[in-house]
C-alpha cells in the first residue's frame, strides 16, 4: 500500500473545528514537516500506526513513555489485573506503598516517594518543597531547560505574567561560573537548584553534563542547605537503574520522575531524601487521578522488567548500532550528522543545515519509508526494538539519504515561522 | 466478621516510612476520625471494600470521579477495548476529535475543548487563556474556592511565595458588592473571574448561587470583555446535561470538567467559546500523557451514558430519599443537621456542633455499620445506587444516630489539631 494521509488530513480538519489550532502541546505537529501524521490508530512493540494504515518504526515512544513497548504483555497484564479489583477510588489501594517501597529500593538518594500525574507537578512539587524547606524563594533553573508547562516554567510566555517568574534565576547548562552568577544573583534566598540529567533541549544539540559540574552543584546545595532537584522526567531509568546522576556519582536530595516509570500508564513521581521528608510532607498538592491504583500497578511490574532485564544494555546496543550506521550512510552521501547525547536517547542535528531544511527532509523522506524520526526533539528507543529493526530503519534511513543527495539543491527553505522562530532562540 | 482495621493499620505504618505522612492529598484521612480506613483493596457498583475486607456503601464516589459506579460495564469495555489498539502513544488517536465533539455538542457555551489530566490543569490553562485575551493580569476567585493545589489556587500556602498570589483578588461567593469591590480593586487589570457552580468548600455549608448573581458576574465580564470561567471540575455533570449555570441560564466563556467526565478514568479538560479560540490556541500546556486514548475512550462512552440514561434524575431522586430519611431520624434521636447544597452531592453538618464531635462520631458509627459517609467534604452519589441501598444506609444511619444519642455526654471533644484549625478557617 503507498504511503498516504488522506484520512488525516480529514481528521485534521475535524480536529480544527473543536480544538483549538486542531491540537496543541508536544505532540502537536505543527512545527514538523507538513506530511508527519497527527493522529494516529495503533502501537503495538516497537510498532506505530497512523490513521491511514501507515506503519512506522516509531523512535518517538510517546515522547518517551514507552520504554518496554507499546502494549507490553506484562505491564499491561498488572494493569487490567488491578482494573478488576480498582482504579480511582475513595482511597489509594496497598499497591501505593509498594510503588513506593520499590521506588525508594532502586533510587539510591531516595526514602520516600510521592506520586502525581503530570511531569510538571512533580517538578513544582520539588519547588514547593525545597521553599517549605529552606523558607526562602529562589529557584536556579538552566536557560532553556523543559521543566513542565506550569507558569513558571513554561517555554511559551503568552498568558505568563511577569511574577510568576520573579523567584526563577537562571543559569547554562554545565557551566560553573554562570551558576555561582545565578547563586550570587539569590543573594541568600536561595531555595534550590534544578538540574536535568543531561540537556536534551528542542532545536539544540544534547549535553552530558561533566562530573565537576554536578559535584560544584552538590557542593553549592550543600553550602548554602537548599535542595538539588534532579528533574528525571524524560530521561529517568533510561541512563540506569537509578537517578541519573549516579553515574557522575552525584546524589540529588530530590529528583522528579514521571513518562517511562510505568510504561505509558499516567504516573509521575517526586522522590527525596530523609532530610526533605518533613517538608514534602508539610506542603499541599493533590489531583483527582494521582491515587488511581492501576497506573501504579503497572508502574510495579515496570519497575519489575527494569530491574530484571538487559532492557538498559539492549537500547544502548540498539542505539549505538543506529547511530554508527547513521554515520557511515551520512558520509557515504555528503552529509554530516551531530549525533548528541546517550545513543538511546539520540539527537540528530544536521551539519551546514541552518534552518534545518535538510533535516527536516531527510526525517520526512524516513518516514515514507516505514520510519519515525524526528528532526528538532530528542529521540527515544524502546526495548522492543530488535537488531532487525535497527537494520530495517537503517535501510529507510539510506533511501532517504539518497533521495536527500539527488533532492539537495532543489529542498525548499524551511519557512514555517514556529520553527524559525525556535530556531532563532535556540541560537 | 466484626469490623476490623488490623490490616489498614500495618499498611499505615508501612507507608509511613516510604511516603511523607502515609498519605497526602484530598485522599488522605489525617483530617477524618481515627479509625477511618486509608487504603483500599476493591471496588465495584456503589460499593467500597477497604484492605481489611469491611464492605461500604461509598458516598464519596472517588471524591467525584465515580458517576455510573465503579467499574462500569459499558465504560470499561470502551477501554478496555482502546487499549488494544493503543493508549500513550506517540500523537493522539482519532478519539480525541470525537470527545472534544461529544463535549462540544452537550455544553451550550463550548466550541471548542482541550484535555489534560488534573482539575488544576484545566483551571490554570483557563487563567492563561483569560490572561492571553485580554493581555490583563487579575484573576478574581471567591474566597475559600478550591481550583486545585497549583501554587495560584492551593489552600496551604507552605512553600508557596507571595508573588504566587499577587495577582489573585478574592470576593464573596455569591455576594454581588464584594464582586464589585474586587472588580474595583483589579482597577483595569482585570482577566477573568472564577466561580463553582455553586460553593462547595470544606467544613462549610453549600450554598446555591442566586440567578441575580451569575447574571452580574456574566454582565461584568461583557462590560470588561473578560472571561467568565466556571470550574465545573466537581459538579460537572452532576447538576446538568450541560455546564452547571445553564440551570441559572448563564453561560460562561470558559469552563473547566475534570472528575467524572470518563467515570474515574484520568482526564480533565477546558472548553470554550469561540470568542477564547485564538488565545486558547496562542497558550503552551501539555503533559506526559495528556493524549492518551484510553481516558477518552471512557469519556466518549460516559458521555453517551450523560445523554441516554436517567442518572441525572436517579440520583437526584436517590438524594431526596436520603436526604428525607436523615432529616427524620435526626429529629427522632433529638439532632438537627444541615443538609446543604444539590441532593446528590450532599454536605452533611450538625447544628450545634462547633468542633463538629458530633458530626465526627456519628459518620464513624455509620462506618461501622457499611456505610463510608464523610464529616466535612460534600459527598457524591452515583448512578450505581439503588433505593434499596439508600434504605440500607438510612438502617446504618439510624443505628448510628441511636448511638450517637447513647453516647452523647460521653463523646470527646474533636482534638485533631489539623481539623481544629481547619475548622477555625471556615468560620
């Protein structure tokens, strides 16, 4: 069947009537390539269907949370094991102690758990408490950085008034002195420091961040007695089997949890230690759903497989596979790629490619091709992937390098003024 | 088997280590009698088991989200089914076109509608759109609303700053000067004004809105050109087929659903006029998994269950029945409540009961006796109940009235700290 998007443009249309723009948020596809499908009909595996029967080799896994595959006979068997007996109820069921027990047993800084739905309570939750803590205001972000879409911390400043951000001082990412600047800026209402594991900004290349720099921030924290919050959102349990920055060997007194920690079913975490037990407890912070029993029930099992499987070594395999082979086909073509961060997160930026007309391009040839890609967002390998799929992506990928070299002078500019406009800032 | 909470007990204890309190949140007992159960094993109908197998009649309904009964056939299937196509998945599936257009065609007011997963989502993406219409900044709330535990609304202030608040002007619920005064006090500033659809706070009597009042808070807002946003998050449905103040015959601008929109499955949302279109489009919120399919999947059934079965006038009827009965047995044992707001979502308070001892003892009875009844929370039936469960929670009431006569001199003064200052709020 030839690739088409009838049926999704229709919906589309549909959609644009009773949505505002026809959707919004991070899945929207406005600032992709005109032809990436906006609704989609299935996922199963490593699998992604569109409304029009395309599939696709999906490296988005729902912009993360798919970490075991899309309908894991496992999780989604604990799940509807627990639907049977309850979901959202008067009260939270026993499974939220062990959700809880087995969180604190994996996370090396943490001795306490609490959950919420959104990326974004858990990270204003950390807020709160580290305020309830030290009793002082200000919070050091880096510049850039996703921390949620609550407003103070949404990258989109319309309906933003100015206070919601007058205790927010930010600083660069993996850079010392910028973060004594902003600790100086405090100027001893300092209240924390929030840190992602490693940059994984839109339109940018990726970061790891290098060990003196968690341990200054560590040593600031310490300092000045106000929490390190590691934000693990979208990258917790995809680097290792704890809080990210274990691997540079550096302790958060909080880190927030959230997209893969219970394999797609709506689940997010605050976790924390000893030392911030009697704030978090001190502080308010509820929602209708955060105490649903099924969401944690499979949250269980997927702690269960993380623990369990090579789930960690296959995706890094798997990633560091792609992103040779990406390389080879690049330059066997002409082209040069910036591949960024941990090979199963990848970032793929390409080179002389200033308003990313190339990239752009080239992820939309990949997906006539049977292949998901994305050109501004970081990416995200699922355990479900295979060798073979790895090899089947690579085979898309260099139909769409060729076709990309036989195209190369008559690609059109990119002039969708959202991603210009992304662009431009993140230069 | 005698009621018994050994099992609850141990379960406590063990929470306690993993999670700040045990508990937190709007599901936490910490405010409720002693020997009320925290966790939960089972749930089913209009029924609640709790971990040590005691059987309720559930008056909380989640708190709101349970409007069909725990566990709807109809409802589930409509999930369960979705699953297996897909639920977190990398865009929204087709479903969500046909939920905003299900809520589109039931609410008078509505063109449009977005999803998220909390109540607070909703309200705060309202604020936004309010502020990104009209470029304005103050947001007029009632004093006491709740809108959620977001840093703007929540009603603990630990750890939240001042600047959180410096935009929020408060007013009376349903008293039209001090409207007016806050109208004043916004001085030109002014965004949007929020109002539930009728009060319903904590430890307070409900009170119905006057018609004379939702028509000047609608007449203010034409006159300002800004929105008029009615949360809807709790009374959603529960009052009418459509937004809560169509009954007074006033439409708002915005409104915001959340709790039983898919009968306990998680998602909220917002919906609007097409006067807010462009500005709702203009905002950035998004959330991990606020498109997911399943949840909307139970909504569009829950929504066809809103249009084609009695269980609006079920539970009203249900609600009159046992409202009746407790009006009589409270009078026949020598008590008198108050039965304050719509009857199928009861606020249930003593006269003569200012550390609410009495209020207190008499639901810990009913407990004892299968029926979950709540002392300071507005409670909720659901289209799961039956007369006859009505009429055996009016022979668990009376039971608990007889006892509560027996021991009347003898009933300790209410000492928890956190209800005596609660308590000291409301008045």
């Amino acid at each position: 069947m030839p690739w088409s998007n009838d049926k999704n443009s229709e919906l589309v249309e549909r959609a644009r009537r009773v949505i505002p723009g026809g959707m919004y948020g991070h899945e929207s596809t406005a600032l992709l390539p005109a032809d990436f499908p906006q609704f989609f009909s299935r996922a199963k595996g490593a699998r992604l269907w569109d409304v029009d029967g395309n599939e696709y080799i999906d490296y988005m896994s729902a912009y993360g949370p798919n970490l075991f595959g899309y309908g894991n006979s496992d999780i989604d068997a604990a799940a509807r094991k627990q639907a049977e007996f309850g979901d959202t109820m008067t009260g939270p069921s026993h499974v939220m102690v062990d959700l809880a027990e087995a969180l604190v047993s994996m996370i090396s800084h943490a001795d306490w758990a609490m959950f919420c739905k959104n990326g974004g309570d858990a990270t204003t939750m950390a807020m709160t408490t580290a305020r309830a803590y030290s009793g002082r205001r200000k919070i050091i972000v880096a510049v850039g950085a996703y921390h949620g879409s609550q407003p103070w911390c949404t990258p989109n400043r319309t309906g933003i008034v100015d206070d919601d951000r007058r205790n927010i001082i930010t600083y660069e990412y993996n850079n010392i002195e910028t973060l004594e600047a902003a600790v100086r800026q405090a100027d001893g209402d300092l209240a924390g420091i929030f840190a992602t594991p490693f940059r994984h900004e839109v339109f940018s290349d990726q970061m790891i961040p290098s060990v003196e720099f968690a341990q200054a921030v560590r040593k600031i924290c310490d300092a000045q007695d106000v929490a390190l919050i590691v934000d693990d959102v979208r990258a917790g349990f995809r680097l290792a089997r704890d809080c990210s920055w274990s691997i540079l060997g550096v302790q958060p007194d909080i880190s927030c949890w959230g997209k893969a920690i219970a394999n797609g079913h709506p689940i997010s975490s605050m976790v924390g230690s000893h030392r911030f037990y009697a704030a978090a407890r001190s502080i308010f912070a509820t929602g209708s759903f955060w105490f649903s029993a099924v969401p944690m029930a499979a949250g269980v099992e997927t702690l269960r497989l993380i623990r369990e499987t090579r789930y960690l070594e296959q995706t890094v395999e798997l990633g560091d596979r792609l992103r040779a082979g990406l390389h080879e086909q690049a330059a066997a073509f002409g082209f040069s790629l910036r591949q960024t961060g941990p090979s199963q997160m990848p970032q793929i930026l390409f080179h002389e490619d200033p308003d990313m007309r190339l990239g752009y391009a080239w992820v939309s040839n990949a997906l006539k091709h049977g292949v998901y890609l994305h050109p501004y967002h970081n990416m995200f390998l699922n355990a479900a992937m295979t060798a073979a799929d790895i090899d089947q992506t690579l085979q898309a990928s260099e139909r769409a390098f060729a076709e990309l070299k036989a195209d190369r002078t008559r690609i059109p500019a990119n002039e969708n003024p959202l991603v210009l406009a992304r662009l431009k800032l993140a230069r």
